[in-house]
C-alpha cells in the first residue's frame, strides 16, 4: 500500500521544480518522520500512541450494516450513501473504500511509533509503562490488518488475496499476501502484544489483555480455527460477564459499561454514529432497521428490541416509522455513543460457532445468551449441526445488529445477502447479491490500484 501517495509524489515534483532555480535545497525531499526526533521520551510515546486511536473509527460499522440486509433505505433518504445499499460501488466509491485509507494511516502511525520506542532507552521506572505501550501498539497493528482483510479480502480461505501486512513505514510497492499470511502475521503480533499489557491494566477505552484474546476470538473464527477461537473467547467469557437484563439498554446510551471489552470513546467533536448514517439533523432517516431483522426479534420480551429499535408513530405518511436505537445517544448529546468495539455476547456466539464445528456442544452457549436477553426463556435443544448452525446465524443477526458483523457473516459462510421485498422497496431491484458477484467482496481503492504496480484489484471488478 503507498502511504500518502498523493502527498510524497506531489512534495517531489515541488522539490524537482525548486532545483530548477536552486542549486542548494536546504531540507530533504522526503515526507518520513525522524523518529529520533519525534519521540524522544515515554511522553511522546504516548501522543503517538494517543494519535493511532484517534484515527480508528466507526466507518464499518455503517459501511457492512448499508450494504447488508440488517436495514432498508426509505424514500425519505435522498442524500446518503445509496451506492453502497444498492450494490452499484466501484473500486472508485468512497462509501466503501475510505475504511482502506483509514487503517493504513493508523498502520503507518503504530509502525513510526515503534520504531521511535525502540530507539529510546527508558529508565527502569518506566519500563513497565513502555511494555504496555509497546503491546497495545502490536495489538492494534494485528487488529488494523485483520478489519483490513476482513473488508478486502476476496475470500476467507487460504490462498485467498489478503491484503499487505505493513511491518514498517516506507514508501513502495507491495503486493497483496495471501489471507493464511495475514492471519499468520496477525497471531504473532497477538501474541506479543498479550505478553507486554499487564493484566490489571483494564482501560477499556484502551487495548487491555482481555481485549486481545478477544481480538484472537474472533480471528480464530475468520481462520476456521475452532480450537483457538474455543480457548480465546473462553478467556474473555470468564473475565467479562454478560451484562443483566437491567444493565443491557445502558450499553447504549453510555450509562453503563458492563460487558464491553474495548470501545473508542467518542468526543462532542468526533462524528456521531448514528447521526453519521441512519438518520439526520432535521427528522430524515437516513435507514431505518429491516423488517428481515424486526421479524427476528420477541417484541415483548427481548432486552434487544427496544436497545437496538425505535418504533415512533409521530412519523406519518412516507416518513419511516422504525428507527435505529443502538446509537441514539442522550438528550444532551443525541446520536453520540462509544464505539463498541468488542462484546461479552460476541464471544459467546463465536464459541458457539466453534463448538458447533467441532465438539458439537454449542446448546449451552446459545441458551445462555438467550436467557440473558429474554425474559421468560426457556433452553431449548437443537437437532444437529444444521440446526445449530442456523440458531448461532439468527443470533448473530439479532444481538451483533448494526455492530459490522451481519456482512462478513454471510461471506464467511458463502451465503447470499438476501432481503426481503418490503424492505427493498427504493432499492432499484436490489434484492439478492450472491457470492458470485464483485460486490460481494469490496474492492481495493482504484487509486491503490492505479498507482501500486504490484497489487491486483478483487475478482469481477
């Protein structure tokens, strides 16, 4: 991938320019940052750490929900991001390119800041501070790479194009690796990361252990490794519990943090998550919740329902009457939310998956997951394999709602994003996108594509 490929070339043509009328330039005609001089000590260590989080945003979670059959787009909405709804986005559409730009600025960040903590030498008091510092950075570049393979990725499978795992920050050509080197490179990061952050540091705004084996969870289920997956969100299920009936609406709304594992905090200056893609300043939904996803839910008495949709009768004539709840904010601060970026209820579906896979004892998880939700539910048994496989999907498609999962979900298992016909009704026919098609993988950015000699865009493009 080219770091700021506009940048470097056009400060370089400047520079050449210059020596026309210059016989002497005073500075280098380069855009990299002397991390000698950047970081100097622990203090800087952190800014630049601080930078790599400022950076990651909430940019899938819109992206996977608009492109799957988690919502619809009401005729009210003739503003936003309808491309990437109706499946008509080209390795030219921003609606679902910019995540590539944004997790390699943040790529490029963590490398500079590494290189700059290894070039320090600290004094033992603050050696443990500098190991944390050090594994949150490796955490967050295996995390970058893998949402970066989950968004581009022609396939979830070996042999697969992946994307390139970005090691250091230099200007050149690299080619795509394959999507088991991805994983590979992930997991090693993964794992030194786990051995540096102390495990009383518990920040959730911040990568903390548990966030890293939750990280290893859910890349374990993109890798198909039951096994690990099984081990990793075991970890995080014993230290996090799953929030109660009475706890679980104050996700939303920031009262409460029980059962999140790591969340970007948001500010009154950052973007609003739910302003930023399912409604607008002035009363417009920009998408309301699908009817395919409504039905799922027991009105009555699912915790979720209300958490996650809004029913508002005072919205008459062609106006939506369901809204998106999960990020509706507070009176004070409406739309405006924490990121949720990992969950309790998360890894017990992932273990649920796996257990399904292999041992086949995934009833428990499910049932468990249930009760937690639903007032009033009784365990139910499962069939067989198919059978469970199914509940895990509903599951996932319920409580992981508007979180950027449902997407990926459908592609992991090779599935057709499916809608129903009320909720396609100002989708110009765009009911069913099958596996086949190129937009059932997300394309590499035409300007990557462009300059990049060595990569190669996504199949069918």
């Amino acid at each position: 991938m080219i770091k700021n490929t506009s940048i470097p070339y056009t400060l370089l043509f400047s520079l050449l320019m210059l020596t026309v009328s210059c016989t002497k330039l005073d500075f280098k005609p380069t855009d990299l940052i002397d991390a000698s001089k950047a970081y100097r000590n622990i203090g800087d260590i952190n800014l630049g750490l601080l930078g790599v989080y400022a950076v990651l945003d909430n940019t899938l979670i819109g992206t996977n929900a608009i492109a799957s059959d988690e919502v619809m787009l009401p005729t009210e909405n003739t503003v936003s991001n309808t491309d990437a709804h109706r499946w008509l986005y080209t390795a030219g559409s921003g609606s679902v390119t910019s995540s590539y730009y944004t997790f390699y600025v943040a790529i490029d960040r963590i490398n500079r800041v590494l290189v700059g903590i290894n070039a320090i030498t600290f004094p033992a008091a603050e050696q443990a501070l500098k190991n944390r510092y050090q594994g949150e950075l490796l955490g967050l570049r295996a995390f970058c790479h893998f949402e970066l393979l989950r968004t581009y990725a022609s396939a979830y499978q070996n042999g697969a194009l992946g994307i390139p795992y970005m090691k250091v920050s230099a200007n050149g050509y690299p080619a795509r690796d394959s999507f088991e080197s991805v994983v590979a490179d992930a997991k090693i990061d993964l794992l030194a990361a786990k051995a540096l952050i102390p495990a009383l540091y518990t920040d959730k705004t911040h990568l903390t252990k548990i966030g890293v084996s939750a990280i290893q969870a859910r890349l374990a289920l993109y890798e198909k490794n039951w096994a690990e997956a099984i081990t990793y969100s075991t970890e995080v299920i014993n230290a996090m519990p799953l929030a109660t009936k009475a706890q679980f609406p104050g996700v939303w709304t920031d009262a409460v943090d029980n059962e999140v594992i790591w969340k970007l905090k948001r500010l009154p200056t950052d973007s609003r998550t739910g302003d930023l893609f399912f409604r607008q300043t002035g009363g417009i939904v920009l998408y309301a919740p699908a009817f395919k996803l409504i039905n799922t839910f027991d009105k009555v008495n699912d915790v979720r329902y209300a958490a996650y949709i809004k029913f508002d009768a005072s919205r008459t004539g062609t106006k939506s009457q369901f809204l998106v709840n999960k990020y509706i904010g507070t009176t004070a601060s409406p739309g405006m939310a924490d990121v949720k970026m990992f969950r309790t209820g998360e890894m017990y579906l992932i273990r649920a998956e796996a257990a399904a896979e292999s041992t086949g004892d995934a009833a428990a998880d499910i049932n468990a997951l249930r009760a937690a939700r639903i007032t009033g539910y009784n365990n139910v048994a499962f069939a067989d394999k198919p059978a469970l496989i199914s509940a895990i999907y509903i599951e996932r498609f319920k409580e992981l709602a508007f979180e950027g999962h449902r997407f990926f979900d459908l592609k992991r298992r090779n599935m057709p994003v499916q809608r129903l016909a009320e909720d396609a009704i100002n989708t110009s026919g765009a009911l069913t996108l099958l596996p086949e098609k190129a937009q059932y993988s997300f394309p590499i950015p035409a300007l990557e594509i462009s300059v990049n000699k060595n990569t190669v865009q996504n199949p069918n493009y």
